[in-house]
C-alpha cells in the first residue's frame, strides 16, 4: 500500500475497559480493517494507535463503541491525528503503570453461559471447577489490589498459570485471552471443608485426599441436606447457608444469626426451579437471568416447599439464581433450594477472609466450605 494514503491515529477510551476482553476486541476489529498499530492497558484505561487508510481508521474508530464488547462501559474516546509510523502489524503491548491516574474496573459478573456448559460437561477439564470463569464473567473487582487489572496486580498472582490455560491467556482469539482470573483444577484455587472451631478431623490439611475439592463440595452438600448450617466463602466475602425446605435447619440458622423474623434470601439452581415455587412474569425472568444475577422478590407459590420461616408472613420470596460455579455445583448436588444469607452476626459487617470467618462465625457454623483465593 502506498504510504502516502495512509493516516495514524491515536485512541484514548476511558470507562470501564479492562478486564472486559477490550483489548481482543481491539486487535481483532483492526485485523478485521487491515490495520497496523498496538493497543495497551494504563492506569487511567486503553490507549490505541492505528495506521491506516482514512476511511478504514473511520471505520475503526467507529467500531469501537459500535461493537464494543457487551461487558465494557465507554465513557470518552478521545482522538487525534498523527504523522504515520510505519508499522508493519497490529499487536497488544504490556500495560503501563502511570501514577496519579484511576481506572473503572468492572464488577464480578454472573457465570455466563459458556463457563456453564464446561462446568456441567464431564468430559471438560473444568468440569465442576468452582473457579470455572472467561473474560465474559468471574470475579473482577473483589480479587484486584491494584491497577492497571492486570493479573500480577490481582489475588490470583500466586497462581501461575498451567501450560493449558497459559496457551489461552496469550491467544487473543481465545475468549479466555488476559482473563486474569483464569485457571483450572492443575493451576488454580482450590477449596476444603473443615469444621467450625479450629483444627478437626474435617480440616483439609489433615486429609487431603478425601476433603479437598471436588469430595469437599459434594460433602459440603450432604451436610446441608442433614440440616447442618454452613458458611460458604464467596467471590468477597461469606455465605450462611441450609436447607431452606427444613423448617429445623432455618429456624438455628435464625437463632445462631440473631435474626428472628427478617426475610432470608433463596438461591435455586435453575429458571425452572424458581418457576416451581414462585410465580415469575418475563421481566422478573430477565431480571434473575441477568450479568447481574441479583435477588428478586417473586410472588410465593402455596404449593412451595421453601418454609416458611425462610419469610415469615411475607407473600414473597427473595429469590436468586447461582452466580459462580461453585453455587451453580452445590446447589445441583443438593437438588433443593438453599437459604443464601450474609456471613455476619446480625449488625456485624460480612466475614471477608478465612481467620476473620474462623474466628466471627464458628458459633454460627457448623462447618466452613472455604477456598485460597484472597
């Protein structure tokens, strides 16, 4: 191409850009206009320059809030002109750390359906991984220490990435491709069951071949299902968790909590689990199926067998659906609907790492279903 048709710009877009899979977006939207150039992460969001003909850079610039990815939120983007640079390729480059500037990062984002199909697939090598996860969802603000979201700069910088999922994380076309929080059973996190007050014949460490990952989990599900009350470490923070079909179950839960009558909040394993025990309109459906996955209050069906000191004279249900694998896995072992409530003594802030859930919520627990992500 003669270089003489040919522009840079140069690209600054701020908002809520990393950790959203913008920069694959990015270079392949520039591979799809024969564009040359690199895009990286700063501290303050995404810069880009791209060398081009005129009317593919327009394009280009275009594309970029047009077919943004569905996770990314674009506040400004910001461009200038420039002489052309000669570059010869598109690449991503390094993120650069700039002191005094912020970044938007995103919240933690539901499971997506992506990560579901392999989490349920047995012949995945995620299958029933609790910390399954893409750049489409998982954890994002609660595992970050620092910026620019990067995973050295994240909770999971302890664990270094696995030939398998190292291949994903340098693919751009991958859509696991700088997914910080990726990993998988050889490489990642891993979780335990123990008992509430200290060392016991539960503590993983003690054990590990029978009460470490995938035997935790399933026997974290048959202590809910004989009516025990379990605390259940989340993406920022702890669960209180039983049966919410036992009346027996709910009612220690409340007296253990200090939380006598206030209505609990329900997580259920699928859309047609809700539907058995709750009436639900197209909005409400949308709603519990949303990025978010928040709780909705549904009208309660008579026919439910959620208890109803769950919510005492209350026609409606909080309900929810699952949002990280290990939900989605516990709540499909169980096969019941579970009371999900804050980790915390009613008026206490929520538990947020093992030692403070040790020591706040063992008179709470009767064991803790806990992992080695901060």
């Amino acid at each position: 191409m003669n270089t003489k048709f040919l522009e840079r710009k140069q690209i600054s877009v701020r908002g809520v850009v990393q950790g959203v899979g913008f920069r694959p977006f990015v270079y392949r939207l520039a591979h799809d206009h024969g564009l040359a150039g690199w895009v990286l992460n700063h501290s303050g969001g995404v810069e880009i320059e791209v060398e081009g003909t005129p009317s593919t850079l327009d394009a280009f610039v275009h594309g970029l809030t047009a077919q943004a990815p569905p996770l990314a939120r674009i506040i400004k983007v910001e461009v200038t002109g420039a002489p052309p640079a000669g570059y010869a390729r598109f690449e991503i480059r390094h993120s650069v750390a700039e002191e005094g500037l912020y970044q938007l990062i995103s919240p933690d984002i539901a499971t997506c359906a992506d990560c579901l199909r392999e989490l349920l697939d047995p012949v995945n090598r995620r299958y029933r991984y609790p910390f399954t996860n893409c750049t489409n969802c998982g954890p994002r603000f609660t595992i970050i220490r620092d910026i620019p979201y990067d995973r050295p700069l994240t909770t999971m910088q302890p664990f270094a990435l696995c030939p398998d999922c190292r291949r994903e994380y340098d693919d751009p076309l991958d859509r696991r491709f700088h997914a910080q929080p990726n990993a998988c059973p050889v490489c990642g996190p891993h979780i335990w069951l123990e008992k509430a007050g200290g060392t016991s014949s539960l503590q993983a460490k003690d054990q590990p071949s029978k009460l470490r990952g995938d035997a935790a989990m399933r026997l974290a599900g048959e202590m809910l299902l004989a009516g025990k009350v379990l605390a259940i470490k989340g993406l920022g923070g702890f669960h209180l968790a039983c049966d919410a079909t036992a009346s027996g179950a709910v009612q220690t839960l409340r007296a253990r909590k200090g939380r006598p009558a206030k209505p609990l909040a329900v997580m259920m394993a699928t859309l047609e689990d809700v539907r058995h025990h709750c009436y639900l309109s197209d909005e409400e459906e949308t709603l519990l199926l949303s990025q978010q996955c928040p709780i909705v209050l549904l009208r309660w069906r008579d026919g439910s067998t959620v208890v109803h000191g769950v919510a005492p004279n209350n026609r409606f249900l909080g309900v929810m659906l699952p949002y990280t694998p290990l939900h989605h896995i516990l709540l499909r072992d169980v096969g019941r609907p579970l009371v999900m409530t804050s980790g915390n003594l009613t008026e206490e802030p929520i538990a947020q790492n093992n030692d403070e859930a040790r020591n706040r919520l063992s008179p709470l627990a009767d064991a803790f279903l806990m992992h080695n992500r901060d």
